[in-house]
C-alpha cells in the first residue's frame, strides 16, 4: 500500500493551515523583535499609510526580546527527495521573514544610560538576528525623549546614526530615530513604509533568483522543477506580478500531469495527488482573485477529471479516496467561489 506522503508528514501546525496558505494571497513576511508593547501601534501606523494602492499587504509576526536569546539559524538540514520539501510551507509562511524590525523604546529613559551603553546592546541583538537569518533585511527603529535627541553634548542624530552604522554594519536608510512616540513616527511612517516595502520586495526578489540559479542545474524534464516552479510562482506572486505567477504554477502543474511512474518510481500517485491539488489550490486562488471565472472553471474540471481516473486506478482497498476527493474539492470550489 503506498504509503509515502510529503505533505501528510508536515508538522501539525503547518497540516492544518497549508491548504489555506494555497487559498489566499503569498504575502511578504516581516518579524518584530523588541518592544512588544510598541508592535501593534507601529504595525497600524504602517498600515494606515496609502499612498501607493499597489504596495504589498505584509504580514507581521511579534517577538518578545526574551526570544532573541533563543534564536537559532534556520534549519536547512532537513532534506527531502520528494516533488515538495517537508518544511517549506512552514518555513516561508511562518519562520522566513523579508524583514527583521528591532524596537527599542527609550523614550522614558533617563540620559543617565550612556550611549555606548546602548549602543553595545543593539550590536548584540543584531549579531543574533543575523545568525538567523543572512539573509533577511534588517532595520532599527528607536524611540528617544526629545532632551536627548537635541543634548548638545555629542548625541546628536547624525552621530548615532553614523556610529550604529559603523558598529553594526546597518544602511543609514533603515535606521529611524522616533521623538514624541507614535505622534512622532507617524510624521516618519510613510519613509518607513517606503523601506519596508523595498526590502521585501528585495528579498522576495532575491529568493526567486537564488531558485532559478538552482533550477538550471537539473535538466528541463526532472519532477524536481515542479517544486522550483511552485516556489517561483510564490515569489512572483509576493512581488505582485499575478501574471508570471499563474505561468510558473501552470508549468508546475504541467510538470506534474506529465510524470511517468515507471520512470521515476521514487513519486508515488498519492504524493502527486497531494502535490497536484496544492498547486491547483494556487491557481484557482490566483484566477479568482483576478475574476478569470472561466480558466477557474476549466482548470476545476480538468483537474477533476484528470484525477478521478488516477485515484480509480489505484488498489482495490484504496478506492474510497476517489468519493472522499472529490467531496472535498466540490467543497474547496464552492469555498473559494463564495470568497
């Protein structure tokens, strides 16, 4: 009895929403760290700045300080030979951030703390973020009373700046000084919505490069750019071009209609079942949302069709699935119809 299931082996977290991933839109990333009290007014800040329709609608994931001194590096160690990688649905919707925003509210703090004090604080915490991730874009954002902003005594914000820059290696651009609290980064927030969104955009960029680079080391016909072409489609879709993402989950799925058993027996029907109904999820997703009603349709029933007869093939005991498919594709279309 075939047994192997990529996706069924998924942590349980991530079993239960990634059929919900493929349903919505692939939205950038960004994690908070630091000033936990601070996170939800400065994600309504950003949020409340409209100037550009076609921005990106980030996600946001909160983190406490405490978590800084846990934070490990992404585990890459975790291998699989199947048509998706295990982990990978968890790791870019969950533990993959474009952006790490460190918050540090000194704004009720004395000017008894020296700043090379805290200065040496911010090093640490960002050498521990970079050990997280190398990748991801970083950017500081610091709450002052207005005293110390404008001391006299060497403090000024163009020092800070200069220094933290030197010391931790950060561009200018992605350090924000705030006086006054959340009145004063809203003067701020449209500079730093701008930021925050050309370092995701960067970073989502990056990664569909880093995927094609890959893909070009394995010949036009391996199963395996089945995967690379659902993570392109992904990445393209975060950086909101619907219609290169639709054409790389299109030749995904054309990959996967075209795989021979015999000739790669490794992938087993059920894995490709499984594998098939994500990236169809992800196309659906993308025509509906653009009201290609039509190609919705279409793809629906080839799909359907295509499949049905693959599961009716399959061993005499296992052909329950077929009516237990395809109930739960009617309900997935009339879900997404409904949306």
């Amino acid at each position: 009895m075939e047994s192997y299931d990529p996706v069924g082996e998924l942590d349980q977290i991530c079993q239960t929403n990634i059929k919900e991933i493929c349903m919505t839109s692939a939205r950038p990333l960004v994690h908070l760290y630091g000033s936990s009290q601070l996170h939800k007014e400065v994600i309504s800040g950003i949020n409340e700045e409209h100037y550009n329709k076609n921005k990106m609608q980030i996600r946001y994931k909160s983190h406490e300080f405490d978590d800084l001194v846990d934070i490990k590096e992404f585990d890459e160690s975790t291998r699989s030979d199947g048509l998706f990688r295990k982990t990978w649905f968890k790791k870019v919707y969950d533990d993959m951030p474009s952006v790490m925003i460190l918050i540090y509210d000194w704004s009720q703090d004395s000017n008894e703390i020296g700043w090379n004090y805290r200065e040496e604080e911010i090093r640490r915490s960002i050498g521990r973020l970079r050990d997280r991730s190398r990748e991801a874009k970083l950017m500081l954002l610091i709450f002052l009373n207005e005293n110390e902003i404008s001391s006299s005594q060497g403090n000024k914000v163009e020092n800070k700046i200069s220094s933290l820059r030197k010391n931790t290696e950060l561009e200018p651009k992605g350090i924000f000084f705030v006086t006054n609290g959340m009145h004063g980064f809203s003067n701020l927030s449209r500079k730093f919505d701008k930021t925050l969104q050309d370092y995701s955009l960067g970073f989502y960029k990056d990664m569909k490069n880093i995927t094609k680079i890959k893909q070009k080391r394995i010949p036009k016909d391996d199963p395996l750019n089945v995967r690379y072409n659902f993570k392109n489609g992904y990445f393209t879709e975060i950086i909101k071009d619907p219609t290169k993402a639709v054409k790389f989950y299109q030749e995904s799925y054309d990959l996967l209609k075209e795989i021979k058993e015999s000739k790669y027996y490794k992938y087993s029907s059920t894995e490709m079942r499984e594998v098939a109904d994500l990236v169809v999820l992800k196309l659906l997703h993308c025509h509906f949302k653009y009201y290609n009603i039509e190609p919705a349709l279409a793809l629906f029933k080839s799909h359907f069709d295509l499949f049905s007869r693959k599961i009716r093939k399959m061993k005499e005991k296992i052909k329950f699935l077929e009516m237990n498919w395809k109930y739960q594709w009617m309900k997935v279309y009339g879900t997404m119809l409904e949306r």
